[in-house]
C-alpha cells in the first residue's frame, strides 16, 4: 500500500471508529447563567488576591468552569504561527506524551499489531507501547563516525522489516532526535511514508524544531500533512517556549486522524491555566521573543562546542539542531567511549559541584555518552571548568 492509496479506515481500530465521544457541557453553550455542569457556582476557593495571572488573551478566569474542550483559540493561533491549513489539522494534548499514548491506543490492538521505532531514541514510545501491550519492532539509526551518523538505516532494511512485520501501524521518527540532537534528512523520511511495505502512518516527533536551521533537506514536515495522510506530527511548547510546566502537546495531521483522536481523548484534557499560559506564549510578542531566545541558545552552543572540544577525553557527536549535545567520554587513552567514566563524571557533577546533567551511555550507539542541555553562559562556564578539571584526575 502507498501513500496514494491510503486508507485510514483499515488500520484503525474498529472500536475507535465506532466510539462516539464523550459530549462535554460546553460543546454547545459556553456563555449565560451556566446550571448544567454540576460545577461550584460560588466560585473557586482560591485568594483572588495572590491568584493572578496577567495576560491579554481572551480565556476568562473562572476556574470553577471546566475549560473549553475544543481549545479553539489556541489552535487558531497555533494554526497561524505554524502555517497548517485549518483548526482541523490540529489536536492539543497533556504534552507530547498524551499524543503518543493516543495515537497507540487508536491504531494499535493489545497483543497484535506493533510500533517500529530506531533508536537511540525517546524512552516514551517503548513505554507507551509496553503500556499498551503493543509489540516494538525496532530499527538503529546509523551510529557509524560519519556526516550520516544518527540517520536513518537504508530504505531497503527499513522496507524489508516493514514486510516482515506486516502489523506494524505506526513508525515514530524523532526529529530532531532525543538523545542524539540531530534531524533527519527530508528524503528518508518522504521515502518512508511512501513505502509501499507501510501499512500504518509515520509520526514525526518535532519537540526541537524550532532550533533546527531550515533547509531543503532538514527542517520541519508540518506542512506535509496536506500531502500525505498517513502522516502526523507532533510538535510541544515545552521546548523553544521553555514553558515545559505547562504540559502543552500538539499533533498536526490528516483531519480524520485529528477527530479520531479528538474523539479519543479525556473531555477536558487541556486546563484553563495551560490555556491562559499557551494563549500568552503564542502572541506575536511572545513568538518574536521566542526566535530571540533560541538565536542566543544557538550562540551559546556554539561557544560550548568550541570550550567543549578542547578538554582532551571528550568527543562531541550529536546536538547539531537541538538545544543539547550528545557528548562522548572517551577512556584515559582518547581511543575508545568509557561509560565508566561517563557514569563517574555524571555523579561528580551532580553530587560534589551542583550540575546535573543526563547520563545516555546504555542506549544503543551512546556509549560512553552525556547528553548536556545548553545553558546560561555562566553555567555554560561552571560546566566546562569542572569537566577539565574532572577529567584530568585518575578515574578507577
């Protein structure tokens, strides 16, 4: 089956497509004297006085009410900022986690069907799928020294696996990839989703996209959802927005995907207060000191990268779109990855200095690897000094 051919209604999963939603009071009034919800119509119980969150958007404070299910404002400005068609392409979750855990539940049946994924990659897939008693089939990213190193495996091994496992229904590509910090190329991704062997849908996972430097070959696949129907995305607030407390996930995809999972999801899964922060985050001030923020992160990994490579012991081999880098600690001769000494250098920061950084040495192709969130600048300073330091004393 290719792309040209997809059919939605094959794959999913037949008590999806007969599940009729959970009709939420507000799905047909949301303004006058509100008696219908079973809510306080006293009001919070809250000191208005110190409960304050000022904003210009348009959500309305009453936390006694339970939020607008639809989160229809939001996406409209979601909708502008990341130029997809219509509030259709669109569903808001609790964080990227709520997507993947949905789009699992919705196409895939406990102990049939499985997930492919390629690690080193993110922990949560696994794990929903685990949850779900789903099946992970995996493929290995390139982990060879390289330009390609962190790319995808031909498209005849991820073809061939995808005939030999013919009830894979979703494929999840992280890109930019977590923990290796580094986007996968346009082409082996379109080639993917027209693989005649795919007999589900590709969900891109762009967490990072928006410190990713566009250009015809990387970059984010939002827009290619008109294209392809088998195709979701998913993108979050959590990381250019720094607004990670607010759990704010978001999949852009094929309408009918999109209603499914609307159809799918908790009533009020996104809260007022989320509501009011994404509102806020997603102005035109907000959006233009976003792009600000990320440009200085993206200098300041730039300095890093520079500071970083010359401690002897250490080899920089991911973080090249992200705004972490994937980090080696080499052994005592600088010729081969010591997650030994990884693992020391982790609790040494953390332990002794205050520093805490993400030992990745047990994943496939990180041994011996750190990955390293990009600071202040006197952070940035602390951590290059103490790493010197570090690994220039004897470790046993």
């Amino acid at each position: 089956m290719s792309f040209s051919t997809f059919s939605l209604e094959s794959i999913v999963r037949p008590n999806i497509l007969s599940l009729l939603p959970y009709r939420c009071a507000r799905d047909d009034y949301s303004s006058g004297i509100l008696l219908d919800a079973n809510e306080n119509s006293l009001g919070p119980v809250l000191d208005e006085t110190r409960f304050h969150t000022p904003t210009d958007n348009p959500i309305d404070d009453h936390l006694n009410r339970y939020p607008d299910p639809h989160q229809t404002l939001v996406k409209e400005r979601l909708v502008k900022f990341r130029g997809v068609p219509s509030t259709d392409h669109l569903f808001i979750g609790v964080g990227s986690d709520e997507v993947i855990d949905l789009l699992i539940r919705i196409f895939c049946v406990p102990g049939k069907d499985k997930i492919l994924i390629t690690p080193p990659t993110y922990g949560m897939y696994p794990v929903c799928a685990k949850i779900n008693d789903v099946e992970v089939v995996k493929v290995n990213l390139k982990v060879e020294d390289g330009e390609d190193r962190f790319q995808l495996q031909n498209e005849q091994k991820i073809s061939d696996t995808l005939s030999k496992n013919p009830t894979t229904k979703i494929v999840f590509l992280c890109s930019p990839g977590n923990p290796t910090g580094n986007a996968l190329n346009h082409s082996s991704i379109k080639a993917l989703l027209e693989d005649p062997n795919l007999h589900g849908i590709v969900a891109v996972d762009e967490a990072y996209i928006d410190f990713t430097k566009e250009d015809d070959n990387i970059g984010s696949v939002a827009k290619w959802v008109e294209q392809y129907p088998n195709l979701v995305v998913m993108q979050t607030l959590s990381k250019s927005f720094g607004l990670a407390g607010i759990r704010l996930g978001i999949a852009i995809g094929n309408p009918k995907i999109i209603r499914l999972m609307n159809n799918t999801k908790a009533p009020y899964n996104i809260n007022t207060l989320t509501s009011k922060a994404a509102l806020s985050a997603l102005t035109t001030e907000s959006i233009s000191n976003m792009h600000e923020k990320v440009s200085t992160i993206l200098s300041e990994r730039a300095k890093l990268i520079i500071s970083l490579k010359n401690i002897p012991g250490i080899e920089i081999i991911g973080g090249k779109d992200t705004n972490f880098l994937l980090v080696r600690i080499l052994d005592e001769t600088h010729r081969s990855p010591s997650s030994i000494r990884a693992r020391w250098l982790y609790r040494e920061l953390a332990e002794h200095i205050g520093i805490v950084v993400r030992y990745r040495g047990n994943e496939v192709g990180c041994e011996g690897c750190l990955r390293i969130t990009v600071g202040t600048p006197d952070e940035n300073k602390l951590l290059v000094k103490n790493l010197s330091r570090l690994l220039g004393e004897n470790v046993n």
